[in-house]
C-alpha cells in the first residue's frame, strides 16, 4: 500500500513477512518464504493478523521467564536508562528488492496517470 502525502510517500512494505529475533542485534523482517539466518530465531507463532491478537498472550505466570530471556537479547545501549538507543529491525534484502519493485512500478503507474486519476 502506499498513501501519496505532500511531503513523501508512504509505504507499507509489501508481501507476507516473519519476524526473527536476533541476539544482542536487531530483529530481522523477513518475506515469509525466507530462510532465517543461522544467529536468529524465528517468532514462534503468528500473534498479530490483522492489527489483531490471534490468540491469548498467554498465562502471566510465564511473563517473567519470557521478559528476562527477550531482554538478554537486547543490545547493551538499548537497556539504558539514561539515553537509550531504540533499536529499529533491520529488513531482509529480499523484503528490501521487493519492497523497490513495487514502489517502482506504483510511481511508474502515477507518472502515466493523467492528473486526478485514480490509480489502484
């Protein structure tokens, strides 16, 4: 999807995509028929579909275990708390190409447009 705004354009990056979390690194996005890579886990399940929960997050008692191990694996200058560093996921270059093309050809399609077309 992408939403012309007078500054930019915005964009949402296409395709099925899987997360994978990454040791003292940041996350990697991925398209979903991509191999990990040998230093990440993949998410275990899928828990957003939608901008919507697909299950129950689970019993709380299990939240300490899950907090300690996520946090362990968020780099050192993230943890601070004077002047933390937020860590942005870095996106896979097959996301990257994908994402490319496909902005290549919505802006060709906007070029070719005659003003006030709709382009879809």
């Amino acid at each position: 999807m992408m939403k012309p705004s007078s500054a930019k354009v915005k964009m949402t990056d296409p395709g099925r995509k899987r997360v994978f979390r990454r040791a003292g690194r940041p996350g990697l996005i991925a398209l979903a028929g991509e191999r990990s890579p040998s230093s990440a886990r993949p998410l275990p399940r899928t828990v957003m579909r939608g901008g919507r929960r697909t299950s129950s997050p689970g019993a709380w008692q299990d939240a300490r275990g899950r907090f300690r191990e996520d946090l362990a694996g968020v780099p050192a200058r993230a943890r601070r708390v004077k002047g933390p560093e937020p860590v942005a996921p870095v996106r896979s270059k097959g996301l990257q190409r994908l994402t490319a093309s496909v902005r290549a050809a919505i802006e060709a399609r906007l070029r070719a447009a005659p003003a006030g077309t709709p382009v879809g």
